[in-house]
C-alpha cells in the first residue's frame, strides 16, 4: 500500500484506496519500493543462480560451449540412442537459454557491468552458432534423418521440427560450394551493415536553412541558428502550411538512403538466387502461412479492391473536415486532401466523436485494473489466475519489476511472466515481449516452464495516484500480454516451436486478437472503474471510445495495404524495381494502384521506412495476422467474449501447437476453411462493414 503523507493545505491528497480491489489491482497500482535486503542470499536474474554478479554471463557461457560439444558428439555418433530432433532441440535450448537472456539484459539492465557482460556472451554464443552453420558432419546427419527418416520412430511434428531446424541450416548455405558458401556469408555481411546504416539515417532529421520555410510557419519546428531542425511529419499539427512542410521536407529524396536501400534489395536478391530461390520473398516467405509472393500478391490485390471505394468515402469525409476549417487557421480549404492530412483528420474525428481528450479516460484504466481486467478474461476463458508473486532478492533487473505466475486451476503453474512496465533511463522506449526460457517436454517427462517479459514504458506512479493508462496504453498492453499468453499456453514438446516462435505471419495472430478483446464493451465494462471511486466508466463513455477505434478503418487498411505491396515489389523480381531507375519510381507506381490519394512530387517516404530493414517481403504480415484475428473473433468470441468453450477451443486448437503445426495447417483446420485470399479479404471487409454501421447508428463518420 502507499504510504500516507500528512495533507497539506491546498494541495492534492492522496489518492484514496478502495478496499475492495482485488490484490492484483492493489499491487499493480502500488508504487513498486525497493527493498533492502538483510537476511536472505541473492537467487540471481530470473532465479539463474550463476547471475548473482555479472561474472556469471561468462560462466553460463562457458557452460553452453560444454553443453553444444556434447550434443555435437551425440548428433553425429553411430550409436546415438535418441531422436535426432530431440538432441537438436536440447541445442538449440542450450544456447537460446543463454543468448536470449542476455539479449534482454543487454538491453534492460540499468548497470553497465551486467549490460556489458551480457552483450559479451550474446556476440559470444553467435560465433557458436556461426561455426555450428559450417559444421557440415552435423548438417549431414540431420539431413540423412530429413530426407530418409530416423531410426527412432518419429511423428508428424518431429518431422515438421527437423525440416525447420534444416531450413535454418541451409540458410547460411551450408549446402552449397564452398565459394557459394562464402558468398552467403558475405552477402548476410553486407546486408546487416546496409540495413543498420539505413535505418539509422531514417531517423535522421533533416536540417534546412530557415529560409525555405514561410516565416509564419517556423515556431512549429526546432530551431539550430540559421538552420531548422525538422525531425518527423508533424501530423498531430493544427496548421496545414506546418503539415505540408514537414512532409515535404522530411521525406525529401536523400542520395545516401536511396543508395543504401537499392544496394541492400540487390543483395537480398543475389543472397536468394544463391541459395536457390527465384526472389528475396521467396526466401523469406518459406515454411509461413501465405508460403508464397504469389499468395500474398493474391490477397493483397483482392483486399485492395474490395478497400477502394469503401476508403474513398472516408477521403470524401477528411475532404469536408479540410473544406469546413477555418482559413485563419492557415489552411486552405480549396486544397485536395492531401497523405499529411490523413493522421491529423482522423485524430480530430475521433477526439470529435469521444467528446473527450484520450486523458479523460484514463482515470478508469489504472495499471491494477486493467491488469485485473487481463486477469479477469483470461480466468473466463482458459481457467486461469494471474497471481502476483514475490521476487526473491536479486531475481530481478530493478525494483520495480512485478513477477506473475500463471496459474491453471487444474494443471496448476504454467509459467512466469515478468512485468517490466515502467519508463526508467537507458531503458529502450518500446513495447515488446521477450522470451527468456521456452516450454519444452523434459527428459523425465516434466515440462520446462516458459519464462517471459512483458516490456513497456508507462509513468512511474506518483504519490497522489497509481499509473494511469490512455485508451493507445492499454491497447498496446492487451497487445503484449496476448504473445505472453501464446508463450504460457503453448505446450509443445520442442521448445524451438514454442509460442511466439512460429511464422512471423502467425505470431501476432494471438497479440492482435487481445486487442479486439480491448476494444469491446463487454470486457472494458468488467474493469474500466476509476482509481478513487471505483465508479464504472459511464456506458456512454464505454460505447464511444469502443466505436471511435473504428473510424476510417478502410483507409487505414487502404494504406496497409499499400504498403505490404510495395514492400512484396522491392523484394519480387529485380524487373519489378531496379528497371525503373529508382526505389522512389516504383513508390509512385506502386502507389497509383494501391492508394487512393496520390504521390507527392519529390518526396521519398520509402527511405523513412526502417521496416523495410526488421521485416522485408514480410511487412504484409500484420494484414494476414489482423485478418486471421478477425477471422477467429467473428467465429468465436464476437457473441460472447468470456465464453469458456470458445476460450478452451481457441487454446487447444490454436494456441497450444505454436509453431509445432505448419501455421496454414494449423488456420484453416481452427477455422474449418482454407486459408485463402478471399476468405482472409472477407474477414476483414465484414468487420469494416460491420464497424461502420455502428459508427453510422452512433453519429460517427468514416467507413460503410
């Protein structure tokens, strides 16, 4: 609980403490306080006991080179007496147990020394695994096992779990020639550099000499003495003449990003027709749910015409928003819509239509009761409690760290979640989950927990409240519980296909369907009270936010859209791009048959794109993974959010298998229908449909 400070007058007191929230919503909306430790010996990060210093990173790694020596000599031996995936899969535990721990605390830890230490053993066990893709004893003996089956009796998942573990191989083209060979190497080289220096200068702001800007507009950007600072679009901005400056200067052509995009789309392209595929996206889109560019160009070209006049009638209504401002404000109301108006129309329909800022609902979502509201779902669905749990000292990265255990009301725990949820310095500014320890079936016969962080950067509480979260806070929340859900229902038996560690087109299938979850009445009914009062947030209120995260979803589908295409052409055939002369060329084409607003002259918003680096020929996986999400809401949950049988369904035909399952297999067996471009398009057009009905019954705009 928090402490209570004398009032004092005129002043805030605190806030007051209602007795009947539950323990969980206590904790979470309690100020984590860092406890002194006298008694009790230090148990290390996550309970590792090597890591009670930093020294111990050596020592884990010192312990996983051991470990892979013995594995080697296993995996290739003439008398090995267990299935060959097993034995790669204990590998593949080994040094994942390792590296993506370190990876983490490379990131997260607020001392040097442990960031240091762990950033040492991550560079370490990647020469591990560096040397294990040129081990060709070890690829041969998993090869033989893929193509001419094992000696041990194996199933349909082992053998799916040993041709992803040979994908793996052969993607560092272990396979090849030994000069093929050194040329992936090389172009693997290459493109990490290229994509690191790219994404660096999409950031970058783009200094101007001040002249360049009408005077009237130039108090709206930074200013560096005779120069201006423009560091992004500016879309939240008022002022059209400021909109339209930043977009025009910020995406300005730059020489050095167009030549470090075209080098590193021609390397992936040499890198693919090395290793034997027709396109980059070929290479990338093996073993994932759409399998082929073909598909995803299929579904893409459906989706885009199904979206074409339905995003036009949301254009038509940001062209009367832009018509009705007043022209004082600097705007000209004759002037076609334009891509700057798009964010800044949609942001002010929907504070129009809340008839409220995103900060006045915010005292109905404090941290504990949305994180009641995530426990209070997930026990309707899956008989589940999330049970706050004390850290033993050194457990954790820093004190204000909270420590779920999941628990089954018949299977008992399932795993551990930690809850690193709050901004701090050096602390990157994202939200994310990361694995720390994958679930596997153990030797005797047990089951190895998963173990994950959940990663956010909300306030830290203050003495007057607990933290409270904005509509975007707590949908971003459900977002990233909904991977750790994935991660602690999953129950494979190889840990290499646990959970989030499946298809990148599958993988946010779980989190973006937690946002449906968030965004429905019934549930945020169940939770959304305010933090002194504990008051319902009014129905109108409710209905109003609910409804208002529809607005314009053609249009912003529209755009997707547009993008996963130009993505798919920049990683299809070189004729697709390179002929053309310039990356920004085929933008411009790309955009005419995609997007309904047009290209503007001499900007290039494809060199601000750093996605282009994390998910090349994969952009197009939110769309599949919101589609897929639709797809199952409508089928299961769209009548009854809490309902158990849905939930029991939706955990043993889906989320059980992670990647265990070919993700294609596991959609259309879940859903009873092939996973097609039309039946991925429809989920989407009915729900937009169906959304922009109820805007219409609510007096709001944008899609029908």
């Amino acid at each position: 609980m928090l402490r209570r400070i004398n009032p004092i007058p005129f002043v805030l007191r605190p806030y007051r403490t209602v007795s009947t929230w539950s323990p969980l919503t206590t904790a979470f909306n309690t100020r984590p306080e860092k406890r002194i430790n006298f008694t009790r010996n230090e148990v290390g990060l996550f309970g590792v006991a090597e890591l009670t210093s930093y020294e111990g990173f050596y020592a884990l790694k010192e312990k996983a080179i051991l470990k892979t020596d013995e594995l080697i000599d296993e995996a290739t031996s003439a008398d090995r007496a267990r299935k060959m995936v097993t034995i790669f899969d204990e590998l593949s535990d080994t040094l994942c147990k390792v590296a993506d721990m370190s990876e983490f605390i490379r990131l997260a830890h607020p001392a040097g020394n442990f960031c240091h230490a762990a950033e040492d053993a991550c560079i370490s066990i990647s020469g591990i695994v560096e040397k294990l893709n040129t081990h060709k004893p070890l690829y041969r003996a998993l090869k033989a096992v893929v193509d001419g089956g094992d000696r041990m009796e194996t199933s349909d998942v082992d053998k799916h779990v040993a041709s992803l573990f040979l994908f793996d191989f052969e993607q560092c083209g272990i396979h090849l020639r030994e000069a093929d060979r050194q040329r992936v190497v090389y172009l693997n080289d290459c493109i990490l550099q290229l994509g690191q220096r790219f994404m660096a200068g999409a950031v970058h702001p783009r200094r101007i000499s001040k002249n360049v800007l009408p005077e009237a507009i130039r108090p709206f950007f930074s200013a560096d003495g005779e120069n201006i600072l423009v560091s992004g679009l500016y879309a939240d901005s008022a002022n059209s003449m400021a909109r339209e400056a930043a977009y025009r200067q910020f995406l300005y052509p730059d020489a050095q990003q167009e030549h470090l995009l075209s080098e590193m789309l021609k390397a992936r392209q040499q890198l693919a027709t090395v290793c034997g595929f027709p396109t980059y996206a070929h290479r990338a889109l093996k073993a994932s749910t759409m399998e082929t560019p073909e598909m995803v160009g299929e579904f893409l070209q459906t989706l885009n015409e199904q979206l074409r006049p339905r995003a036009e009638k949301d254009f038509e209504v940001m062209r009367k928003m832009k018509a009705a401002e007043s022209p004082g404000m600097g705007n000209n109301p004759a002037s076609p819509l334009a891509p700057w108006d798009t964010p800044y129309f949609t942001s002010s329909l929907k504070r129009t239509y809340l008839q409220a800022n995103a900060s006045e609902f915010s005292p109905y979502f404090s941290l504990g009761a949305c994180m009641e509201g995530l426990n209070l779902l997930t026990n309707a669905l899956f008989g589940i409690t999330l049970r706050n749990t004390e850290m033993e000292p050194g457990e954790s990265w820093s004190h204000d760290i909270y420590k779920l255990a999941v628990m089954h009301e018949s299977e008992g725990l399932l795993g551990y979640i930690y809850c690193d949820l709050f901004e701090r310095q050096g602390k990157p500014n994202q939200d994310c989950h990361f694995t720390i320890q994958g679930g596997k079936v153990l030797p005797d016969g047990s089951y190895q927990h998963p173990i994950v962080v959940v990663m956010l950067n909300l306030a830290q509480p203050r003495w007057s409240g607990p933290t409270l979260l904005t509509p975007s806070m707590v949908d971003n929340l459900f977002h990233e519980m909904g991977h750790a859900m994935h991660s602690m229902l999953a129950r494979t038996e190889y840990q290499h296909v646990t959970g989030t560690r499946c298809s990148t087109d599958f993988a946010e299938v779980p989190s973006v369907l937690m946002e449906y979850f968030a965004s429905d009445p019934r549930v945020l009914r169940s939770f959304a009270k305010h933090f002194q009062t504990q008051e319902p947030m009014p129905e109108a209120m409710l209905e109003r936010l609910c409804a208002s995260k529809h607005l314009f979803a053609a249009s912003e589908a529209q755009l997707q859209v547009f993008y996963s295409a130009l993505d798919q052409v920049y990683h299809g055939p070189a004729s697709g791009w390179h002929d053309r002369g310039s990356t920004t060329e085929t933008l411009r084409t790309v955009q005419e048959q995609y997007y309904g607003l047009p290209y503007v002259e001499n900007t290039a918003w494809q060199l601000r794109f750093s996605h282009l680096v994390g998910y090349g020929a994969k952009y197009y996986s939110y769309l599949i993974s919101r589609a897929i999400a639709s797809w199952i809401w409508q089928s299961y949950f769209e009548r009854d959010p809490f309902s158990r049988t849905a939930g029991e369904k939706y955990r043993r035909g889906c989320l059980a298998y992670g990647g265990g399952i070919p993700s294609r297999l596991l959609v259309s067996n879940f859903l009873g229908r092939e996973v097609t471009a039309t039946n991925l398009t429809n989920s989407l057009i009915n729900e937009i449909d169906s959304c922009g009905d109820r805007l219409q019954q609510h007096g709001g705009g944008g899609s029908r």
